[in-house]
C-alpha cells in the first residue's frame, strides 16, 4: 500500500488575514464620510429651506398691509402724522409707518403699524392698538424675520421716480404708488420684491 502524505487544511495566512482587515477598515471609513456628507448636506437643506419659508411669509404678511394701506393721516394728542411715512437710515427706528384698513377675515379695526430693523438684524412689526393711538402708547412689537443686514425702502411717485423717504414734497400723495423692498441677507442673498400699493 502506497502512503499518501495528507495535505494541510487550507486557511489563510496571516498576510492575507491583515490585507482583508485593512481593505475592510477602509471601507468603513469611507462610509462613515460620505453618511456625514449626507447628513450635512441635509442639515443645510433644512436650514435654507426654513430660511426663504419664513422670507415668504414676511413678504406676504409685508404684501397684505401694503395692501390694506389706509390714505387717512393719523391723530396723536393733537399732532397729526403723515398717512404714510417713509424714514431713510440705518438707526433702529421705523423704516416705515402707516396706517392700515382691517383685514376682512380679522375681528379688529384699523391700525397704526410700523416695520423696523432692529440691532439684532431682525425685522419687527409694531402694532399699535388703534390707527390714531395717544400718546404714550406702547406698540406690541411682533419679530418677522431674522438675520437680515440691510432693509431698505423705496418709495414710487407720481412722477415715476423711486425715492427713499415718503412723503418727499407736499405734493405727494398720502401713499406711494409703488414699494420696493431691498432686503440684504446675513447669509449673503440680495433679495428685492415690487408691491404695488392699494392706492
């Protein structure tokens, strides 16, 4: 009889071992980069996506009471303020101030409201309770919009020339014909909308 010498079991040598090791290492660390990528990317989707949903509410909400502009000027102990008044500058003061017709969906009546940019690069509207309010009221004031830079307002004449404060002359109307906003992002987005007004 013819011996056959018996082969060894077939394994791995510790080379081998270590190759699949380190290939198997670097897949899962490519993996684990490009699902924060994802991720990452994701986060900032949501982000700019909330970002122009709340622009978009602040334009409609800024489109409405354009609308509802009331050409009445208002009565303040005495003192009479402008229908409209437009104020250029860059200080934490109305940018804009007028009167307004009530909504017909809303319960309550006419009022005084402003829009200012405040230090904080936020957008509040301040609402007064009423569209001739004494003096010494407080406006409750309602945030819009944040991290916004600039927030500029030009204003149409009859003359179809933009100016930054309203009323310019005592020959303007008691509201412009038109409104442009200039709204500068923190972000770094110019954006400008045109909204015509009810007059």
């Amino acid at each position: 009889m013819r011996h056959v010498p018996r082969r060894p079991p077939a394994a791995f040598t510790l080379v081998e071992l270590l190759s699949v090791l380190f290939v198997l290492s670097l897949l899962a660390v490519m993996s684990v980069r490009s699902l924060n990528v994802v991720l990452d990317s994701r986060e900032q989707m949501a982000r700019d996506a909330e970002k122009w949903r709340g622009l978009a509410l602040f334009f409609e909400r800024f489109e409405r009471d354009i609308h509802l502009a009331m050409p009445r000027a208002a009565r303040q102990s005495g003192v009479v303020l402008p229908a409209w008044q437009g104020i250029a500058g860059t200080a934490a003061q109305p940018r804009l101030e007028f009167n307004r017709f009530a909504a017909a969906a809303e319960m309550d009546g006419a009022r005084r409201l402003a829009y200012v940019l405040n230090a904080q690069q936020q957008i509040e509207l301040w609402l007064w309770p009423v569209a001739d309010p004494a003096a010494g009221v407080v406006p409750v004031r309602h945030l819009l919009l944040g991290g916004v830079k600039r927030f500029e307002l030009h204003y149409l004449n009859a003359a179809a020339v933009w100016v930054d404060t309203w009323p310019g002359t005592a020959l303007d109307a008691a509201i412009p014909r038109a409104v442009r906003a200039h709204l500068s992002l923190a972000t770094g987005e110019e954006v400008v909308r045109v909204f015509e007004t009810g007059s």
